[in-house]
C-alpha cells in the first residue's frame, strides 16, 4: 500500500494529468443525489500523493508551483465535467439556436472553474509541509479558492466540496455554527486526512490525522443529532401553503402561443380540493411562471383574484417591466416575484437580485462577442433582465418577515438575508426544467436546503418540475413533491429558530479559522526551512 502512494507521486507526463483528471471526477460522486462520502476520500487522497511528487532535488520554487497549478486544474476539471455535464441539457431546449454550443458549457465552464482549484493547489503546495501539516496546507488553499469561486465574476459556489457533508440531515447542523465554507474546510481536512496513512514518516505521523478527521467526523455527528429536535418544528398560526408545481415542459413554458393555456392549466391545478377539505391562505406558483407581462395583463389578474378565497394571497414569479424612460421603446425588464390579493391588485414585489450570466443576460464586455457568434441568453427578454441594486425583505399578508430568492440566488451563502428586519422565511421560486431529470435539479434542491440549516430559518420552494418542497429551520423535510409530478402540495409553515451563530458571525469565523491555520503552518514552515 505504502508502494501505491509512491507510485502515484511519481508519476509524470500524461499519465500525472489524467491521474489528477480521475480523481476530480470520482469527488463528483459525494455530491449530491449521490451522497456517496467514500468518494470523497477516493478524490482527495490522490490529490494529496500528486502534489508530494510536485517537488524534487534542486528544483526552483517557481517550478514546484507550476506543477501544483497545472495538478488543480486537471482535477478541477474532471470534477467540474463529472459533476456539471447536465448544464449542456439547457443548450437542448432550443436545439435548433443553442445545441452548437453545447460544448462551451460542458467543457467550456468547466475549464474556467478549474483555475480556481489550481490556485488552490498552489497555494496548498506553497504551504506544504510534511506529515499531516500538509492535509491542513491543501484544506487551507482549496478553501480559499472555492471562497474565491463563490464570489468573483458574480460567483458561482456549485457543488462545493462542503456539500459532501451538507447534505446528510446530521452533518449539515454544523453550518449553523460554520456555513457553506466552512463545511467545505472540514470536509478537505476528513477526506483528505487518510493520505497519511501511507506516507508518514513515523507511526504517530501516519495516525494523527486519520484519528483526528475520524474524531471530527464523530464530533460533526454527534452535534447533529444533538441539535436536531426530537420533536417536529411548530407551525406558524393560521397559515396554510399551497404550493403549484405545474410540470411545464421548458420549451412550451416561455412561448406566448401557450400563454392562455398556461394560465388556464395553473387556475385549474390551483383550484384541486386539497387533502381533508384544506383552502389555502397563501398559494405559491414558481419562477417566472408565464411568457407575458403580468402587471399589464388585467384579465389575468382578474382571474387570480377570482381563484383566492377573501384574503388569501397568491405569490408567483413573474417577469416585470419598469415604465420606459424618455426617449426609451421599452423599459428595463426584471426577473420578480409578486404578490397578488383576492382583488387582482398587485401588493408587492421583490426583483432578483443576482442574476445569471448568459442565462438572464449577456456581461456587457462580452456582449459583442456574444452576438456576433449569434448567442443571447437563454430567456427572451429584450436586452436581457437588469439585476435589482439591492436585496430587500419582501412583506407577504399573513406571513412573516420574508427573505426572496429566485433561482440559483438560493446557493449563495452569503446572500439570503437582505436590508430590513431579520426575516423569518426563506421563499425560494425557481425554474428547474432546463435540466430535465438530472443530477442538477437535485443539487439545487440540496443546495437551497443548506441555508436553512445556515440561518436557522425554514425554507418554502416552488419548482416548476421539481423539487418543491417546506423545509424547517434544522433541514428536515416536511413535505415534498419528487421531480417532474404535477401536482400541488399543501403544508402548514415551519417557526423560525434564533439565529445561528453562522448567521450572526459566519464570515468572522471563518477569517478567523483560516487565519490562525495560515499561522499556523507559516509557523511551522519556519521550523521546518530545508523542506521543499
């Protein structure tokens, strides 16, 4: 065995590269739908054996970085192609316009993530140190970089590597206390500590880790079940959700052809008896639900209103449009949900805040590029959706506090609670079906889950094929609907918990956490000066 971690840090040419490119891929398998923690370790301890052999006798520091750089990116990018290949089902909506492209999302966003990872890996191999210091150096660097990954260029923390531990009810408590990346530090530190096994110098080196990351991983358990009640959450008085998933097939969802056979299709699944004669207070369609104006279409409204019961409300997504400006044909559109009464009136309105690049609209810089090849975004929408300038807690009749999210705003950790009073809601409408039945819907899903636990708040999500779903503040599922039913789900409402210590003090800890292993090693580093 002790003969395997040397071969593997030996190895050179393209057989380093794919070694590196494999063991990315087989991470994929610990997120989400498949959970499967051992891969885990099957990604992180080979990544770990490849950068011992980043070093060599007489070779400059310059040169051991390159090679730790060119080792994450291959890993990177067999992880992000293993665990993102079903983006290239949204080129497939329109085959005829996008499935030439289908390459660049694939590969193409894969390859650009994977520069996240390299500097993660350089930065862990300018760290590195002997034993099990090392597995702190590549926790340390890889954090880094995925915090990185969740906030320059808009950002985009999919799948990151804390979601191995974030999606099992019991080891998901601890982002209470550390959130998103946090998880993800702990879950470089437990995967990746079994490496030792088999290179450590002594027998206490080879130990000490492992028994560390298996008494952390016991110590994440037992603080779960710990946590989560015994009993289930309480419900919030006189409050009963309806939530619509309508099933819409992608291609049919955003043609104006279908406009009045949509409505009529979300009125009618609307208006089904619920289960032991239950009339819902609040009924919940999802993101985006109609392929016309809303808030200029009186009819429709009227029709909303005649399908609510005296002071119930309805909330839906929907895309709005701003009066235009003079001289302006058009004003600026925005991806919204809103909140309509028993009267047809329009109550309220959140715009989204963060928006998807090249789904929602095209990055101004590129944006000639872009049209030149013949590629817009994904929705049609004149000139794109304009992004809201700041995050605000929406006011529902007869709901508490809510916080708003649309979409992939839901995977952003640091972004769920905006300006206002503390909400006590997180609502979330999105729209799934680009996707159709693959892993992705299923890591969105998993993902939204997560910032319930993070704000100690329960979660409401409509899809419109799934996964919709009530979760409550400790992440339990109270009811759910699978992907790619048509049906409704009726739920009473979760009572929000306190907030957490993440909620509170998250982005603290962590810079506090990261700080003090960065001393940490540049301590010990100084200790150990003639190693490479």
């Amino acid at each position: 065995m002790i003969l395997l971690a040397k071969r593997v840090a030996l190895l050179r040419g393209w057989r380093r590269w794919l070694m590196a490119f494999a063991a990315g891929a087989v991470g994929a398998l610990a997120m989400p739908p498949f959970g499967f923690l051992p891969a885990l370790f099957l990604s992180l301890v080979p990544a770990i054996w490849l950068l011992d052999g980043t070093t060599g006798a007489g070779l400059p520091r310059w040169a051991t970085l390159k090679s730790a750089a060119f080792l994450g990116w291959f890993w990177g990018f067999g992880n992000f192609v293993a665990g993102l290949w079903w983006l290239g089902a949204a080129f497939l909506v329109e085959a005829d316009q996008f499935a030439w492209a289908m390459p660049f999302g694939v590969l193409g966003l894969p390859a650009l993530l994977a520069f996240f990872p390299a500097f993660g890996f350089a930065l862990a191999r300018l760290l590195w140190l002997p034993d099990a210091w090392r597995i702190l150096a590549f926790a340390l660097g890889l954090t880094v970089a995925e915090w990185l990954r969740g906030h320059l260029f808009t950002g985009f923390p999919w799948n990151s590597p804390g979601m191995a531990l974030g999606q099992n009810l019991w080891l998901m408590q601890s982002a209470s206390v550390v959130g998103l990346y946090g998880l993800t530090f702990l879950s470089l530190c437990i995967g990746a500590a079994p490496a030792v096994l088999l290179t450590g110098r002594t027998a206490r080196a080879r130990w000490t880790a492992p028994a560390l990351a298996a008494t952390l991983l016991l110590g994440l358990i037992g603080f779960g079940v710990w946590r989560v009640p015994a009993e289930a959450s309480a419900s919030v008085p006189d409050v009963r959700l309806r939530i619509m998933q309508p099933n819409l097939p992608q291609d049919a969802k955003f043609n104006p052809r279908n406009r009045d056979a949509i409505m009529r299709h979300y009125l009618a699944l609307s208006a089904r008896p619920g289960e032991n004669g239950t009339i819902p207070t609040h009924i919940i369609w999802p993101e985006s639900a109609f392929p016309f104006l809303l808030h200029r279409d009186p009819a429709s409204l009227a029709q909303i209103g005649a399908l609510l019961e005296p002071g119930s409300v309805l909330i839906t997504g929907a895309a709005r449009m701003d009066e235009p400006l003079p001289g302006e044909a058009v004003g600026k559109f925005y991806n919204s949900i809103q909140v309509i009464d028993d009267r047809g009136t329009i109550l309220g309105s959140y715009d989204k805040v963060h928006l998807v690049p090249f789904g929602e609209y095209v990055p101004r810089v590129l944006d000639a590029v872009i049209r030149a090849v013949g590629l817009r975004q994904f929705v049609h929408i004149p000139g794109g959706f304009e992004p809201a300038e700041r995050r605000m807690t929406l006011a529902i009749p007869g709901l508490p506090p809510v916080a708003a999210t649309i979409c992939y705003e839901a995977i952003f950790p640091d972004e769920i609670l905006g300006d206002g009073p503390r909400p006590n809601l997180i609502l979330n409408v999105t729209n799934d079906a680009w996707f159709g039945r693959t892993p992705g819907p299923y890591q969105h899903f998993a993902q939204a889950r997560l910032r319930a636990v993070e704000e100690g708040l329960p979660l409401v999500r409509a899809a419109n094929t799934g996964i919709s779903a009530v979760i409550d503040p400790f992440g339990r599922i109270v009811n759910a609907l699978p992907l790619s039913v048509e049906k409704n789900l009726d739920s009473t409402l979760p009572v929000a918990e306190t907030a957490t210590v993440y909620s509170k003090w998250g982005k603290f800890s962590l810079t506090v956490t990261l700080a003090i292993c960065l001393m940490l090693l540049v301590v010990r580093r100084g200790q150990h000066s003639t190693f490479p």
